[in-house]
C-alpha cells in the first residue's frame, strides 16, 4: 500500500511537470504566431493611421500648386527662400544670400540653375548635375515621404517599435525600384514622420543624409512640417523654419522656363 501510494503521489507529478513544459512551449510558440500575424497585418494599419493624421487623399490629389516661403540661418546669416511648385511636374527655389539670388528649377526631365560669382558660377543659366536633379526630383511632389512613396509603388516595410529621443516610434523601411533604402520613423503618438535617413549620392559617393521633422501644423485640412533639421553644408544641424504655405494659388508656368543667356 506504501509503494502504492507514492506511486500515486510521484508519477502524477511527473507527468504534470512534462505536461507543464509542453505547455509552456506551446504557449510561446503561439504568442510568436499571434506576434508575427499582428506585426504583418501592422504595417498596412501604420500607413492607415499615418495618411489620415495628414489630412485626406482627396485633398492632397485637390493640390495642383503651392508657393512656400522658408528662412534659415547659415554662420549667421540670414536666409530666405520661396519655392513654387506645379504640383508633379516642376519647382522653382529662390534664395537670397546677402543680396545675392540663387534660382534652382527641375522640371519633369531635366534642371537648371542661375548662380552669382560668390558661389562659384557665373549669373547665367546653367545645367544642373544629373545627379542632383534626381535628388530634388522629390522636391516637385507635396505630402510625406511616406505618401509620396506608395504613390510611386516603393516597397513599404514595418520593421521595428522603438524609442526615439524617449518616445515611442515606429521604424518602416522604404525601398525604392531604383534600389534606393531609406528608413523612415512614426510617432506612435501623432503618426506624423519624425526621422528619416536616407542614402543619396554625392560627388560619386553614397552618403546617408538625416532629416528631422517637427512642428506639424495645417494648411486647408492638410499637415506640413513648419521645422526640418538637415545637414547643414557648414558642418552641424541646420533647422529651416516654413513661414508661410499657400496652396492652389496661381504659379505662372514662365517660371520654369529657361532663359536664353
């Protein structure tokens, strides 16, 4: 009866303890199932979020120009520039440097630009290097990086929920066809894009390139970030501050002409 009864003690025992790490084993294995199946279904519901914090897609595809007016300020200076944009097709940026103007115009195929002496050109037109021309593609499109990359049909990954600066943040990876990367950061709070890093190319060389984004503010139902930080070309952070957005306002298409010299 003795060894009965620690039979019936001991194995029962045994048996729970196996059926308890089988358990366990199974338990993990579904949370890593229901893990990965909320992390796919999750980057899709990041984009959701993201566009509507913009503002609406019908009132971005509404935008056929916009005037933007920009200050900054370099080694003390201070500089203002005014960019007008046919929305997809070309821009114009103005800048005024100690009573000097440099003009930059892309257009849907081709660049030029008009610089004075003192920043090494001649105060005729000149063509824009390809490789600039591609980098400020970008620039003729309005709306997030994010936006403008599912329009295009770049590949659009959710890599990561991480802290940026103690905030919470998701991490997306976007790849262009051209085979161009670039990571993009999203306030789990607001959904606006609060980073991005990007690799672009300059003087023969990749470089990553970081912007900062803050500052959010509507203009006719549609968000713009008032305050970027880039790389400024002196060395160091240089924060542009957006002083005014208009949108759908006439934007005369001489522009974008090139003049004869």
């Amino acid at each position: 009866m003795i060894c009965e009864f620690k039979s019936d003690i001991y194995l029962p025992f045994k048996k729970n303890k196996k059926m308890k790490k089988i358990f366990t084993h199974v338990f993990a294995g579904l949370l890593l199932l229901s893990s990965a199946i909320a992390f796919g279904q999750s980057t899709e519901e990041v984009l959701a979020k993201h566009e509507a914090a913009m503002g609406s897609s019908e009132k971005w595809a509404a935008v056929k120009s916009a005037v933007v007016k920009n200050k900054f300020s370099v080694q003390g200076m201070d500089i203002e520039s005014k960019t007008s944009m046919a929305v997809g097709k070309a821009f114009r940026t103005e800048v005024e440097v100690m009573g000097n103007k440099i003009i930059t115009v892309v257009d849907e195929n081709s660049g030029w630009m008009i610089r004075p002496a003192m920043m090494g050109g001649t105060g005729e037109p000149e063509d824009m290097p390809r490789e600039q021309v591609k980098l400020a593609g970008s620039q003729k499109s309005l709306g997030s990086a994010l936006i403008q990359a599912k329009n295009t049909g770049a590949t659009i990954e959710l890599v990561s929920k991480e802290k940026l600066d103690g905030a919470d943040v998701f991490l997306l990876k976007v790849s262009k066809a051209g085979g161009e990367d670039s990571q993009v950061y999203v306030s789990s709070s607001t959904y606006y894009i609060v980073k991005t890093i990007s690799k672009v190319q300059a003087n023969g060389q990749s470089v990553d390139t970081e912007v900062n984004y803050s500052n959010y503010k509507a203009v006719d139902g549609l968000f713009f970030p008032f305050t970027v930080e880039a790389a400024s070309p002196m060395g160091g952070m240089m924060q542009v501050d957006t002083t005014s957005v208009e949108l759908n306002v006439p934007v005369d298409p001489s522009l974008f002409k090139r003049p004869s010299k």
